[in-house]
C-alpha cells in the first residue's frame, strides 16, 4: 500500500485501489509462531458454480505482513508451504480478485486438511467481495481468462502498465464484463492515468450497479481528481450495498474528510476500515490532531507502527515524536 507523505492527494490514495491488487493485513512476525511445512485444504460448494479460477489468500488474524496465496486445484483442494502457525482469515479469491468467501482458519502442526464449505453460490449484492448475478452469467472467453491472470501477476509485481496492457485486451474480448472495466479503471487508478480510469469506472457501474468495488474505485478516482463531494456521493453507494467493506468506510471516510464535513461520522468510517486497512489510522490520526484530540492521535499512530511496512515507519516516527510532546500536560 502506497503512502509517500500525508499531503501528498494521490499517493494516498492509489494504494488503495484495485481489486486485483489489494495486499491488507498479513501474518504477523514469525518469531511470535512455529513455522510448520504444510497446510492443506479443500474448498467445497453445496451449489454448483462455474468458476473458472480460484485463489485462497491467509491474512493473519491482528496484520502485521502481507497475505499468503494458494491456488485451488480442480479438485477443490489447495496447500500452502512455510505457513506460521497461527489463526488467519481464509478468503476464497475469484480470478478477478472478488472475495466470495471469508472465514478464520487455525493453522496448527499436523492438522488433518481444513475444510471450507461454501453455503450458496454468491448471489447479488457485493457483500465482503460477493460478486453480483451480473458477473455470474458472463463467463469470459478463454484468452480473456489467460490476460487477466497475466493482468494479476503483473500487478501483484506493482507493473502497473503491463497489468494495464493486459487488462485492455481483456476488455477487447469481453466488453459486456463489468468486473473488466473495474479491474482496468483501477489498473489506470494505480497508473495515475485518472482520465481513463474515469471513464472505466463509468462503464463498469453502467453495466452492474449493484457491485461495491467499482463505487469504492470511482470514490477514489473522484478524490484523485479533487473532488471530494462527488467522492462521498460514490462512497455511500458502495455502503449502501455493503456496510462492512472496509475500502468502502475508508472511502467515505476520506470523502469526509477532505471536504471538512462531519468529522465524527469520518471518524467512525475510518475507525470500521482501519483493521483491515492500517493506512485508515494515519487518517484517523490527522482529524484528532486537527480537533486538539493529541492524546487519541497519537494512540493511532503508535498502532499504526506495530504494522506499516519498514519505509514508511521514520515518517510516521517523527510524526508520533512530535505529537507526543504536544500531548503532553503542561
């Protein structure tokens, strides 16, 4: 997740973006765990899905890393190597990044395989990644499916422009696809090409409107560009069709507080985002600091140095030290 400075608009916001390349939360430090060799698992539908491809992501429960990724055979089964032991949230990731799935897993040394059972096909309404009917009946053609894995690997990679080039030939194969336009608007997002990305977005929401992601990718886009109201607008929508997604809350969150509006509802939208996005807690941080809350400010900042990466922790740092001898008494 990209964070430069904190004045920095677009920096902040772009690592955000993109369902096909959203890395939150992840294992905490391995000293705190036992490695173990292996862990195994199978995935089973109680309904028949036609997914074409699938992908099991472990996010250690408290963050602190990045997740770890395991493809599903055909056969439902997957297996991770090296893996801490520990407890993770498990999601089933569809090839193009939609979670359907997401439950907590213990991971132990030699467990019998975990077993994931998923109750329905994922029906309408984004719900924590759920794809929408819209997206189930278009299954895309065979090269469709090839570039977008390509599309994934690159972004995973951060090659943004390749993930870009990708992605379009995807969209050439299968135009009618909302979840192509969203992922290729975001791929543009990332690439700061915000005109693109635009109109992307535009095209997927035209298409499926009852789809979170591409909400949350256009509130984004909007507060790249500058324009905060319009942002919240977007943001609110995607709550609307889900209130827990935390890329939803830190959008709206954000919106807010870009155009200085209801600081305590941007709070509480923030404060739902930032156990899956530490990135909402520098915000956080910010609006306390603003509201002489230094004490509060600096709780956030201290959580959010138990699990930023290793760059950005000297920022944050002389941010804390400073805010530190504000807040203390006279």
């Amino acid at each position: 997740m990209l964070f430069k400075n904190p004045h920095n608009r677009t920096s902040r916001l772009l690592g955000l973006v993109a369902v096909t390349a959203l890395a939150l939360g992840g294992a905490p430090p391995q000293e705190q765990h036992i490695a173990i060799t292996s862990f195994k698992g199978e995935v089973h539908f109680r309904s028949n899905v036609d997914w074409f491809s699938l992908t099991v992501e472990l996010d250690a429960v408290g963050g602190g890393g990045l997740p770890e990724r395991a493809d599903v055979r055909p056969d439902g089964s997957f297996e991770f190597h090296g893996i801490p032991a520990g407890f993770y949230h498990a999601s089933i990731v569809d090839d193009r990044g939609q979670v359907i799935h997401r439950q907590q897993l213990a991971v132990t040394n030699g467990q019998s395989p975990a077993r994931i059972e998923i109750e329905d096909a994922p029906r309408q309404n984004f719900g924590v990644g759920i794809v929408s009917v819209t997206g189930l009946r278009q299954k895309p053609p065979a090269a469709a499916i090839r570039s977008w894995r390509l599309a994934r690997k690159a972004s995973e990679k951060g090659d943004f422009q390749e993930a870009v080039s990708h992605l379009q030939t995807v969209v050439a194969l299968a135009p009618d696809l909302p979840a192509a336009h969203n992922d290729l608007g975001a791929a543009y997002l990332r690439s700061e090409k915000l005109g693109p990305a635009r109109r992307e977005l535009e095209t997927a929401i035209a298409l499926d409107t009852n789809v979170a992601i591409p909400h949350v990718n256009m509130a984004l886009a909007l507060l790249a560009l500058g324009s905060p109201r319009e942002a919240e607008v977007e943001a609110r929508k995607a709550l609307r069709l889900d209130p827990l997604s935390p890329e939803a809350n830190y959008a709206a969150g954000v919106a807010l507080e870009r155009a200085d509006k209801s600081t305590s509802e941007a709070l509480r939208f923030l404060d739902q985002a930032s156990e899956r996005i530490p990135q909402a807690l520098l915000i956080e941080a910010r609006i306390l600091q603003a509201k002489s809350r230094s004490a509060e400010a600096v709780d956030k900042l201290r959580s959010y140095l138990l699990r930023c990466d290793a760059a950005q922790k000297p920022r944050v740092a002389k941010w804390l030290e400073a805010l530190s001898v504000e807040s203390m008494p006279n």
